[in-house]
C-alpha cells in the first residue's frame, strides 16, 4: 500500500519537480526526460514495487484528459499552409518504417525464426506506435511472451529516441534542413509557445468541458460499437475538442495548452514505470538488436528523403512522432521545439497513424513470409 501511495504521488507531483529542475539547469534536462526517466528507474528497481494497474490507469486516463486541453487553444486558420509538407513528411516515415523493417527482418531471418511476424509488428510501430504493434501481433497469433518482449524492447529503443528528440534533435537536424517558415515569413512571436498562468477559474471551466467532452465520447462509443473503442474514442475526443476550440470563452481560457502538457508529463512517469528490463535482458536481447536495426534505417533514411524533399526541421520532428509515437508525445514535441502552431496536424497525423499502422504491420509481415 506505502510503495502504492508513492507511485500515485510520484505520478501526480514529480512533474512539476521536474519543470522546475529544468528550469535550473542545463538546457537539454527537459522535463519529459527526467519524468520518462524517473519511471525507468522505479521500475528497474529491485526494492521498490511499481503497481503496474496503478500505471496503466494513467498512462490511458492522462492521454484521455489531455487531448482536450491540449485542443482549445488550437487555431485553424492557418495549418492548412502547414499540412501538405507534414503529410508528406509523414507519409515518408511509414514508408522508411516499411524499408527498415524489411531489411531488418531479412538481416535476422537466420537467427529469428518468426523475423516476418516481428517485422510486420514493428512496422506498424512507425505507422501508429505500440497500440498498432500489438494488435497487429494479435491479429498475427504472436505469442504473449513476444509481445512483452517487444514492448519492452519498443520503450527501451523508443525512450532513448525520445530523449534525443527533446533535447539536441532540433540543434542537429537544423544543419541539414531548413527552418520552419510561415508561408514566406519566418515563425513570429504569436505562434511562440508562451507560458500562461492558469487561474482556478479557467481551470474549472476547462476541466468541467472536458469531462463532458469525455462523458460525450464514451457514450456515443458504447452506443455505437457496445464497447469502448479506442480509436473511435480518440476521434470523436479529437473532434469534439476541436469544435469547443471554436466557443470564444473557452479559446480565451488562459493557461490550458500548459495543463495539457502537464498531463503529458504524468503520462511520461507512468509509461516510464511499464518498462521493466530484467525479462528482456534475459531473453530478447536478439529483439532488441532487431528493433535497433530495424529504428536506425528508419530514422536516417526519413531524414534523408526529408532533406532531399526540403522539408523544414520542425514539421519533420512532428511528423515523426505523429507516425512513431502517435498523438500521445505531439503536445510535448511541440512545447521543446517552442512551435504551438504543429499541434493540431500532428495529432491529426498521429490519428491517421493509428489507422493505417494495423494494415501496413500486417501487409510487411504478408510480404516478409
């Protein structure tokens, strides 16, 4: 029970803690990266026991509460300009996902009996993240063991990318592609994430839209499909919010963008908490050289197109979370690279992600057999 009450304090105040420590020190300690950290940590511990059910409730709940504070500050009237190159930008990681799968799948097929299985499963990694990699897994009959392993072996790869991408990513990409542009301008001040004070009262409102939001959502889920349907859930939260963003007094609530992402940053600890490394140590390390490989040519070769197709470096790093990650990072993504402006057509993408990762995952593993 004691180790229960930590892990939910944890979970619910380590966030702010770590806001602060990155204010005060060095510039790539991001909060995402010590939040991500911290729950590794706990996890990996032999003396402290992490509630896995505990973490799960989280992981799902945050995402859920966050999308719509993360949405009511969205304005519309200008990411169209944005989403033809981040379509493209997009389209091309789950095509390099595609390439690196299969050759990571015939580099391994020696060694892994089912390569073609792990191939079509970490493909719908880059084409939606881990919910589309396990349910390509059931869909192909995998063996439970294998996809804890992969899952283990995902958020390993996954975090250490994930680090990389929330502190010297923008620095590094910025040599070889171009900035982020405005139609001809350059990114003005008022598309700048600027933080904003939330007051009791804004907070309230947003909060209670929220909830009915959610409450909207869950009910047309049920009514529909009888059950909840996560993918179904995620677009009409996705929808709803959206459509609230356009109410003049919930846009003129201050401070909700900055609630999101402290949502984002729980999500982080609790995730963090789901990655125990003993098990895979122990029998997929041969996974984890696979999922390297298999990440590597994705990651390098999405560069390169990008580079040759002259998409800016922004819009390249939230494309690649939205096919990657999956709307859960995007907020997060675009609070490091200070651009609030990529936050609807990267949750968007990353939605569009979810839907196509089930198909891509199960035509590799098709083309790999």
């Amino acid at each position: 029970m004691l180790y229960t009450i930590i892990q939910i304090l944890l979970i619910c105040f380590f966030p702010y803690l770590a806001k602060q420590i990155s204010k005060s020190t060095v510039s790539w300690l991001s909060p995402v990266v010590l939040c991500y950290t911290l729950g590794i940590v706990l996890a990996n511990l032999s003396f402290f026991s992490i509630n896995e059910s505990i973490a799960s409730y989280f992981t799902q709940g945050t995402i859920v509460l966050a999308i719509p504070f993360l949405l009511y500050s969205t304005d519309l009237s200008g990411w169209m300009s944005d989403f033809k190159s981040m379509v493209l930008a997009f389209l091309l990681c789950v095509i390099c996902g595609i390439i690196g799968t299969s050759i990571a799948g015939w580099y391994f097929k020696g060694t892994i009996g089912n390569s073609w299985l792990i191939s079509g499963m970490i493909a719908a990694i880059f084409s939606g993240g881990i919910p589309n990699m396990q349910a390509v897994g059931m869909a192909l009959e995998a063996e439970s063991n294998t996809i804890v392993l992969l899952n283990a072996a995902d958020i390993f790869i996954g975090g250490f990318y994930l680090i990389f991408l929330t502190t010297i990513a923008r620095k590094l990409l910025s040599f070889f592609l171009k900035d982020y542009l405005i139609g001809k301008f350059y990114l003005s001040k008022e598309n700048l994430l600027i933080s904003k004070n939330i007051t009791f009262k804004d907070f309230s409102i947003g909060l209670g839209v929220a909830l009915a939001i959610i409450g909207i959502a869950l009910g047309l889920s049920f009514l529909f499909y009888g059950k909840l349907a996560a993918t179904f859930l995620i677009l009409t939260l996705t929808t709803l919010s959206i459509i609230a963003s356009r109410f003049p007094f919930i846009k003129a609530l201050e401070g909700t963008f900055e609630v999101g992402d402290y949502l984002l940053l729980m999500f982080c600890v609790a995730v963090g908490m789901m990655a125990n490394f003993e098990n895979i140590l122990e029998n997929g390390l041969s996974l984890v050289a696979f999922m390297g490989l298999a990440w590597a040519i994705t990651v390098l070769l999405h560069w390169f197109l990008c580079y040759l197709f002259k998409i800016d470096g922004d819009t390249v790093m939230i494309a690649s979370v939205a096919a990657i990650y999956g709307p859960v990072f995007i907020g997060q993504i675009a609070s490091t690279i200070n651009n609030r402006k990529l936050v609807f057509p990267g949750i968007a993408l990353g939605l569009l992600g979810i839907a196509l990762g089930n198909y891509v995952g199960i035509f590799v593993a098709w083309l790999m057999r």
